[in-house]
C-alpha cells in the first residue's frame, strides 16, 4: 500500500515541476488510474 502513495506524490512532483507539458501530465493522469485500479 505504500508503493500507491509513494507514486502518486512523485506524479504530482513531476507534473508540478514540469507544468509546460501537457503530454506528461496526460501520462501521469494515466499512471494515476493504473495505480489506483
């Protein structure tokens, strides 16, 4: 349960560090889904 937390904090780093990019947020958002199905 860990790892679901874990990922989703280092998504929303990324995403925030790199906000110019759409497509990464879009892979995040898909990451997000996996991870929480």
């Amino acid at each position: 349960q860990e790892r679901k937390p874990l990922k989703r904090y280092t998504v929303e780093g990324l995403v925030t560090s790199d906000v110019e990019a759409p497509a990464l947020v879009e892979d995040a958002d898909d990451k997000i889904i996996e991870t929480c199905a």
